[in-house]
C-alpha cells in the first residue's frame, strides 16, 4: 500500500538546474576554471560540497573547499533573486491532489534545509510535505542511499510503502540502493541523464494524479493492478503465473478460430506474456488484462485495449476472448463495457475500434450490443473483417 512519496527539489519541484548550472559557472568561471554546462550536468543530483570539492581538484583551484562553497552558495542566492523560484509544469497541482488523497509527502534532496524550506514557502506548497530531509544531515549524499533511507525512518514507513521521483542518475542510483521504486522525471533541463534503472519514467506532471503511482508501486513489487469490477467479473492486469491459463484457453479450437497467426501466437505466448506484463502496462497505463470470474475466482478469458495499425491508421483497438465454457452468458458484453467505462473516465480516451473477422457473427452481435457503429469492410492480416468503431467523448 503507498503511504508516502519523497520528491527530490531540484528538477523535479522546481526547474533549478539551469540556475544553478549558471552560477556554477560564473564562479568557475572567476576562478579561471573552463568548465562548460556538461561539467556542471554530471553532477546533478549529488551536493554542492562534493560539486566544490571536485571543481577544486579537476582545475587546479587554489582555493578551501569551505571558501569555494560560500562563494557558490551566494551566486546561487544571486541568481535566484534576479529570476525567482520556476515550478515545473503541473506540480503544484499534483502536490495538492496528493496529499487531499491520504499520501503522505516528502521532500528529499541534496540541497540545504533552508533552501529547501524557501523553496517550498516561495510556491505556496510547504504544508503539503510532511518532512524536509537535506543530503547535509546524512553521511553519504546521492548516489549514496543514505538520504532515503533517513527520509522513510523519520516518516515511519518502509521501502515497500514508497515511492520516489529523480530527475537525475544520482538520485535514481540512491532510490534503488534503498530499495525503493522510483519515477525517472525526464526533465530536458537536468542534462542527459541515465534514468535506465528508474521503475518508470514521467515527462509530464500534468497528467498523473495518485492513482498514477499506486499503479507504479503494486507493478513494481509484482502486484497486479484492478481495473474494474462488475457484477460478475473482476478485470485486472496479468501476473506471469496467469500466463499458462491463458495459454490452455487458446488451445480451444472455437476459441483460436478467428484470432490470425494463432500458431505463431501459441508457441510465443509465455515469453510474449512475460515482456508484455514488465513493459506495456506501465508504459500506455493500459493493455490486455486478465477476466476471472468472481464465484470461481479463475481466470476465465482476456480483454483491454491495445494500440494496432489497423488500415494505414493507428488505432485502440478493443479486444477479448472468453473460455469456451463461458460463451453464450454475456460475460463478454459485461467484461467490454467495463473496459469502455474505464478507457473514458481514467485514461481519456475518445475512440474505440474494434477488427471483427466477417465470420465471427458472435463477435458482430457483441459489437452491436456495446453500440459499435460498422464503418467498413477490410483486409487485416489477410482476412476479410469488419471495422468497427465507437465514440466515447
């Protein structure tokens, strides 16, 4: 269960990298140092005190780290003064949404309690976050997992109720270390960042709310997300060990009938299942899900929506299939409108198609029912099929 998300500062609350890349380098710069923007981008997300002490060493400064670090905290206040505190896009708002939900927030960063603190006051969001932790209170800074693991101490929580959003490889590293999942936030202005080993990675806050990272949390930790629950049916994402129930419903004729390339798609299922489970659901936040019956408890069929190219236009396309004991007691209709209820009130989505084989009269009949318009004939994968379509706005 998520209880708690730590934000780091810079980068990710507020768009300081570029500030501070500035005025690194107009005190470099002083000192006769010929660092450029790439110098100063290695080492986002680690402290200022280690950014001085590897400044000093890299150029040959002949200056005390104490005296270096003075000397860029005050540019650092200059510039800020002449530009002001730049939220990013949309995280106010998220900061807000969060905590009226119950999640608990805190900030977690390399930068000082007091500039932090200022930060957080200046964009009207201070009573939001539950605790400040600075990089300064801890022994190791970023990469080092030391901060996080203070952060969830102090908050009383563990790993597994977490979440963390990085925008740079220091703080990701430092996430992991402490075995926390973690939200890469691919900011253009932290410079190129390897991300690779964030859980999953954001480019926008302005579409996400709490939902967004309990989903991220249970997938991480290898818990299925539910999607819907009906009357008779509770739809949720697959876990690996569905994979081979699956594989045995494809193994009905009636049911392999009408689905193209079937074979192929048999002997790749399992692997196929495995990447699709790790990759897709995270990554569009919807896929083919799991239908298992609410009196068996069994899984008893698949449907979702996917992206397909279907006729020279990229579409999401409706699709299922039930067990062929459960045919014939509107299991179908009941799993499809779900999946439409779901499409338009969490993912936005508009528009609806679904490919239906010209023989495939039950599946014809299905569409009809859900109020799927036909709006032509078409050769998919070298069958003779429908098209049909349904609006959702």
């Amino acid at each position: 269960m998520l209880k708690t998300i730590l934000f780091d500062l810079d980068g990710v609350i507020i768009d300081s990298e570029p500030q501070h890349a500035n005025a690194a380098l107009r005190v470099l710069k002083r000192h006769g140092a010929a660092a450029d923007l790439d110098y100063c981008a290695s080492f986002i997300g680690s402290s200022t005190e280690n950014f001085c002490e590897a400044s000093i060493k890299q150029f040959g400064m002949d200056i005390s780290k104490e005296d270096l670090l003075a000397e860029m905290l005050a540019e650092k206040k200059a510039v800020l003064k002449e530009e002001g505190y730049q939220p990013l896009p949309g995280i106010t708002a998220l900061v807000k949404q969060l905590s009226h939900s119950g999640i608990r927030l805190a900030v977690a960063s390399s930068s000082s309690p007091a500039e932090i603190e200022n930060a957080l006051k200046a964009l009207g969001i201070k009573k939001y976050f539950t605790k400040v932790i600075s990089s300064s209170s801890v022994k190791n800074p970023k990469p080092a997992p030391d901060t996080f693991l203070l952060a969830i101490k102090e908050l009383g929580v563990n790993a597994r109720e977490t979440v963390v959003v990085e925008d740079s490889c220091y703080g990701v590293q430092a996430a992991k270390a402490a075995g926390i999942v973690c939200v890469g936030y691919i900011n253009p202005h932290s410079g190129k960042q390897d991300l690779s080993a964030a859980d999953v990675l954001l480019e926008s806050f302005e579409t996400i709310d709490n939902r967004f990272f309990k989903n991220v949390l249970h997938r991480s930790l290898g818990e299925p997300v539910t999607i819907a629950n009906t009357k008779r049916l509770k739809i949720r994402e697959l876990a690996k060990e569905d994979v081979r129930e699956i594989y045995q419903i494809y193994q009905n004729p009636d049911v392999a009938k009408y689905i193209p390339d079937i074979e192929d798609y048999l002997d790749a299922e399992i692997e196929k299942q495995k990447a699709y489970i790790r990759n897709v659901y995270s990554f569009y936040g919807y896929g083919i899900w799991g239908v298992y019956s609410k009196t068996s408890k069994k899984l008893i069929g698949r449907c979702g929506i996917e992206n397909l190219m279907i006729d020279g236009r990229e579409e999401i396309a409706l699709s299922y299939l039930l067990d062929r004991e459960h045919w014939g007691y509107g299991y179908a209709l009941e799993c499809c409108r779900a999946v439409f209820e779901y499409a338009k009130t969490e993912l936005d989505i508009t528009r609806i198609v679904a490919v239906i084989d010209k023989q495939n009269q039950r599946s014809v009949h299905t569409a009809k029912n859900l109020g799927m318009v036909l709006e032509k004939e078409i050769t998919y994968k070298g069958r003779d099929s429908y098209l049909y379509a349904i609006s959702l706005g």
